[in-house]
C-alpha cells in the first residue's frame, strides 16, 4: 500500500481521480487544497466514503509552513498535481493569479516534494501549450507555442521539470489534453464549475431550462458541418490515464510526455446534437460569429499513449453527455443548482 498526495483533489479532475485510485486499489492519499475553486461537499462526499484512506490537508499549492511539517511526518511515494487555476479568459484578464499559482506555487511544490526526496510526480497538463498548431492530429513533437496565459503556465511548469529531471533526479509525467468531460459512474464527483465554461455543461444545463439559450460561436470554419472541431475525452479515461503514467514512471524512471486524446474530434454542432438526443430537449441555440484565435480544428494524437501506457479513450461521446446529463439532474433533484 502506498500513499499519495493529490494536489487540487477537491476540483472536478482531482476528485474523480481520487474516486478512481481509492475504488481500484487500497492506496492511500492526502488531498491537498485550499477549496478556493475546489469544494469542501466534494472532500466530505470522498472522506465520507472512504474514510481514513483520505486525509485532508487545506492548504495553498507549495506552502512551506504546511508541506514541511506535514511531510515529516507522513511518508509520501508520489504526487499528482491537478491543482492550476484553468480558465482560458481569465488567464488573459488576470495574469497574475494564474502566474502566481500555476507558477510560483507548482515549483515550491516541487522543491518541497524534492527536499523530501519524493521523486515521482505526475503533472496535469494541457493541450493548450500547442496553441494553434500547424497540423493535427497534434502530436508531442509539435513545438509548444501557447497563445495564452494559462497555456504559458503550463508550458513553464513543462520546461522546469525537464530541467530538473536532468539535475535534481526529478521523474515526471506530463499528460497533455483538451476537453473533459462526465463524472465517474455512482455520481460521487463531478463537474460544477463557476462560472462554468465548458460546452457539454454547459449545453446540459440549458436543457435542463436552467440557461435561456446556447450560443454556437461559428458556422463558417472549413469542417464538415461549419463548427468548430474539438476533442473530448470522459474523465474516468482521464484517470485511468493518470495512474498508467505514474506506474509507467515509478517502474522505469524515465520522464514521459504524452497527449491523451479521443483519436477522433466532434464538432460543435455534433455536441449539440448529442445533447439534445440524449436529453430530449430541443433548446434554443442563438448562432453567433467566430471568436478571436479559435482554430477550426483541435485534435490530439493518442498514438504515443497507446505505445507507453496500452492507454486509449474508451468511453464514447453519448457516453459522456449520458453521465454529465445524469450528473446534473441529481443536483437539481438535491436543490444543488
């Protein structure tokens, strides 16, 4: 048995992936969290079910008054960070948060973690370090060219720990992706952000007649259908992902970057149609122009993936809406919306 420490557990990746490692192995885990997006329902939902396998530990991302004293006393074999404020728009507005805590705090994390002679850390990265790529499927050898804030932040984080893979014995995962989506299948955890600014969620509660219309940003682009092409992936096969990654790292030592992608995109208006099959509801949807700096295409190869971890995406796009549909009329059933 072995125990963890999960960075920004109390968000929407973070939670399900500790939902994932508590119900597939008998691992224990610290989930490290200052609740200031993640939610203290969701760390009483996962301590409620699983009791002193999850210790809670509120804390700043790398605070050295809490880290320091907390792992002298508690023996660590690895780290999964998810704990990045993630908020393209925001990010551009508001540089500094996302710098400061993206940035600043992932490497005191890193040199807290080292000082303690944790040497395995996987890293929830991004898509977004690619901004618009040349040609997709996108895989790892593009160059990482981001066009925004919080894609640069994960590009740093990116750039320092192959700096310090070479020189402080650092061995990392870095697991890039575009879209999440669902919830694990008792509906423990799940997506509840605010503002929320993802399309499947987003398309959910409007079905559920709790937004007046969707808009569809573009019907112009040079794809079969005129909407943009994005792709998803169910976050359960994001988990699974995850702990493949670590296994793969604590087994061979050797860094490892890897996209995690569907092998094939779904354009909006795909999306959309989905939602309203599986839903059964015919919402308003207002067509509006382009946004500024949306490619027509985003795709990630899962080739590599599939080579180094035998991972690949599993669940299907109904699959998907199916759980993040369910998901949302339990919290409207429990007066949470």
């Amino acid at each position: 048995m072995s125990h963890f420490l999960v960075a920004g557990g109390a968000g929407y990746i973070g939670s399900n992936f500790i939902k994932y490692l508590m119900d597939t192995s008998d691992h224990e885990v610290t989930l490290l969290d200052n609740l200031s997006t993640g939610r203290s329902e969701v760390v009483e939902s996962l301590k409620g079910r699983y009791g002193s396998r999850i210790v809670f530990l509120k804390s700043d991302l790398g605070d050295p008054e809490k880290l320091h004293p907390y792992l002298h006393k508690r023996a660590v074999d690895g780290v999964f960070h998810f704990g990045a404020f993630s908020l393209v728009g925001e990010s551009q507005y508001d540089p500094m948060k996302y710098y400061y805590n993206n940035v600043a705090r992932t490497l005191s994390l890193l040199k807290i973690i080292l000082e303690h002679e944790i040497r395995h850390f996987v890293f929830s990265s991004s898509a977004a370090v690619y901004g618009i790529p040349e040609k997709t499927p996108i895989t790892e050898e593009a160059e990482r060219k981001p066009i925004n804030h919080y894609g640069k932040t994960k590009a740093m984080i990116e750039e320092v720990m192959e700096a310090l893979s070479g020189r402080e014995d650092l061995v990392y995962a870095s697991l890039r992706y575009f879209n999440v989506a669902g919830t694990d299948e008792e509906m423990l955890v799940g997506e509840c952000h605010d503002p929320e600014t993802h399309l499947i969620p987003i398309a959910v509660k409007t079905a559920l007649g709790l937004r007046d219309h969707l808009a569809l940003f573009g019907t112009d682009y040079p794809t079969p259908d005129g909407t943009a092409v994005r792709d998803y992936i169910h976050v359960t096969d994001l988990c699974r992902a995850h702990w493949a990654a670590f296994e793969k790292i604590r087994k061979e030592n050797e860094p490892l970057t890897v996209n995690l992608g569907s092998a094939r995109g779904y354009s909006v208006r795909e999306v959309l149609e989905t939602v309203q099959r599986v839903t059964g509801s015919r919402f308003r949807i207002l067509e509006e122009g382009r946004r500024p700096g949306d490619p027509p295409v985003l795709i990630a190869s899962s080739e590599k993936a599939g080579k180094e971890l035998g991972w690949k995406a599993e669940r299907s796009l109904e699959e998907m809406v199916t759980s993040a549909w369910d998901w949302e009329k339990k919290r409207s059933e429990d007066g949470l919306l």
